[in-house]
C-alpha cells in the first residue's frame, strides 16, 4: 500500500482508462477523475490525502451534493496500481454523516482480483484509522458482494446488521461491518 504520488499516477489512470471506477456508485467518478487529472494532476493527488476534507463537495450517485469530511486514499501497489482503498471520519466520533455508507471504501481493478489486494489493503488501514482515535470503523457492502464480505471478515468484521441504503444510493439493501479497533 502507498501514498498517491504524481509518480505513480499513469498506473491509476491507466485503469481509469481500462474501465475501472474507484467509486463503485458512480461509474462517472472515473471520468470526472481523468478531467480533473488533466486539469491539474498535481492537485487531483494531492487532494487524495485530505484530512481537513479540503476538496469541496462530495457528489452522491443521484447527483447531489453533499459536504466532504476528512479522508485519505491508499493506493493498491505491487509495481503497478492494482486498486484503492480509502478512510474518512469525522474528529472526535466515530459516527458518520447519514449520507456517508461506512469509514472505509476499497476496490481492486478485475484484472488483479482474487490475489489478497484488498484483504492486505484494509489489514494495514486500520492502524491509520486507530491513529484518528475511533473504537472502531464500519465498511458497508451490497449483501451479493461475496469477495468484499469476505475481505471485510478476514480483519476482523462483524455484521451488525442489514440495512436500506439512503434514496441517494438507490434505496437499496445494504450489510453494515463493524471492526473494532
């Protein structure tokens, strides 16, 4: 797992451009992503690291907008970008803002799916995440993702319970993890 850095950006985009969304919601996060990083590379990774939630707005899968929180992004990295995975959090609580699905988010491009990426990827997150001092992070998933169920209980997750995702996620049946740090 590494930083974002400018050096390592042909790897993201690379996938970007393969198809891969590092916003599995929203299949046009990846080319707002590629204009952003046309526009000014350098900007578009440092705001991947923003722990005072500097970046502005964060836009929903129905378009709506709604105020970021503090966050960083890890790339998967093993010579070459193979996903991300993600922490956000609000100071001094480990609750979240309604609209926000979980603390932490991930995904592994397919053509480097099933080889422990994303398993390894949350195992050394969670110091990062224990630094911020919550007891503990939730992970949300859809209730047919086997794959990241499975990351999600190979660190230590407990499901705590089934839930329906805001209308802005599509009203949809989500699994709520929680990983005690």
């Amino acid at each position: 797992m590494v930083r974002p850095s400018v050096e390592r950006l042909p790897g993201y985009v690379d996938a970007l451009q393969r198809g891969w969304s590092p916003d599995n919601t929203r299949d046009e996060a990846r080319f707002e992503q590629l204009r952003e990083i046309e526009q000014d590379a350098a900007k578009f990774v440092a705001l991947l690291d923003d722990p005072e939630a500097k970046g502005g707005p964060y836009r929903l899968p129905d378009g709506s907008l709604v105020e970021r929180i503090p966050g960083f992004h890890r790339w998967m990295w093993d010579g070459d970008f193979c996903g991300e995975i993600g922490f956000r959090w609000l100071p001094g609580t480990a609750e979240l803002p309604p609209k926000c699905l979980g603390h932490i988010g991930y995904g592994v491009v397919p053509w480097k799916r099933n080889r422990g990426y994303a398993t390894s990827a949350l195992r050394l997150l969670l110091p990062e995440a224990r630094e911020q001092g919550l007891p503990y992070v939730e992970i949300t998933t859809d209730p047919d993702n086997v794959a990241s169920q499975r990351v999600i209980l190979a660190n230590g997750g407990i499901l705590v319970e089934r839930f329906k995702k805001d209308p802005a996620y599509g009203d949809v049946e989500g699994l709520r993890f929680r990983i005690t740090l």
